[in-house]
C-alpha cells in the first residue's frame, strides 16, 4: 500500500499501467492520496483529461486534491532558445528539437535535438541540457529521430530558428516539439515547419514563405 498526502505533483503523474496486475484493472500496489495539488498539462486542457492524464483511475481513493496547469510548460521561446544556444555545438542543420523534461530542483532542462547533414539516410540526435541559459550538448546514440529530408531538397530554405522567427508565431506560444519536414504527397513538394504541443498539430508553417498556413486565418 501507498499513501501520498499532501503532495505536489508537479508534471509528474501518479502511475500508469505498469501498477496493473498482469491484464487485470487490479493494482500490484494499492494507492491513496489525501489532499495535495496536481500541476500538470497545458492551461486549456480539459480537467478530465488533466486527471485522467495524471492516472486518477489508478488511484484507490481520492480525497481533497486539487488540479491545474504545469507552470513550467516550454514554449516557442524556450525551444528557439536551445536551437540558439546548441546549434554551434551540434554537426548538421537542425530538422527538429523537443521538450524533454523542465529545469527543476537544481536539475537542467532536457531536450532532444536532431540535424541532418544534408545527405544521410537518417538524422544525427543530440542531448541538450539547459541551465541558466547554457547548453550541454551530448551526442545520443541509437534514437531514431525523424524522417529527413532527401538531397537537394532543402536548398534555398533559410534556418529552423529564422523561419519560426520570420512566422511571427508569439515566442510564449506553448510548442513541445518542432519538427521540420517535407510534404511528398502533392506534385511540388512542400517543405513545413510544424509546432506540436501535447504531440497535437498547433501551427504549419510553410518554410519557403516563413508564414503559417494552418491553423488558417
């Protein structure tokens, strides 16, 4: 049995499905909470999904808790602050950069950053850890990183960092992750920038023109 009072889970949830019995909704570990506050998710997340998200159905009992948004959220400006600060440290252009974790407890901010040498098959991945506006860059092995683009078809397209600075997109826009790609599926192929947040579609911005083209004005 586990109790937890008054505690502050602060971007951290409860528990997930490895509590679980084997393939039963019964719990290995039985919890219970009493009073305390839970900080997590994006401002305009529904309540139910916040609580469902932080692992309210793994909870035995209940009791006093209160929910709101994680203070501590990244956004545009935070990532376009580790692709300023780690790009001179990192081979390759930068094709995406994501939020890992958030400079908490005397811990830096994580994030994960992946360029692309304008010719291999598959991105190079780096480690970035942020504190008090300093990068740590370490090389990561073994991540997958996204699709790349193919030869040839990033020529003329201005920096990561300078497209989502020319969009015009507020720099305190909640952005977990961006990801530059190119669209195959019409006859000219289109090279986009896409902010995610929560891993959701939040704006596309076309990397040729620097302006957003969805959601649409």
């Amino acid at each position: 049995m586990a109790r937890f009072s008054r505690c502050r889970f602060l971007g951290s949830p409860l528990a997930d499905s490895r509590v679980r019995r084997g393939e039963t909704t019964e719990n290995e570990v039985e919890i219970h909470v009493a009073g305390g506050d839970v900080l997590l998710g994006a401002k305009d997340l529904p309540d139910e999904e916040r609580r469902r998200n932080w692992g309210v159905a793994y909870a035995a009992s209940l009791e006093g808790v209160t929910f709101g948004p994680d203070p501590d959220r990244p956004t545009l400006g935070s990532l376009l602050a580790v692709l300023d600060a780690a790009q001179p440290l990192a081979e390759g252009l930068p094709v995406s950069v994501s939020f890992v974790s958030a400079e908490r407890l005397g811990q830096p901010a994580s994030f994960l950053l992946c360029t692309w040498d304008g010719k291999s098959d598959r991105p190079s991945a780096y480690a970035v850890r942020m504190q008090r506006g300093h990068a740590t860059v370490t090389r990561e092995r073994g991540s997958p990183g996204p699709r790349v683009p193919m030869a040839g078809e990033l020529d003329g397209i201005a920096p990561l960092s300078e497209i989502l600075r020319r969009a015009e997109i507020p720099s305190t826009t909640e952005t977990g992750e961006i990801q530059l790609s190119v669209d195959r599926r019409t006859e000219k192929k289109a090279v986009q920038v896409t902010l995610l947040r929560d891993r959701r579609r939040a704006f596309i911005v076309d990397a040729l023109t620097n302006t957003v083209t969805w959601p649409s004005k």
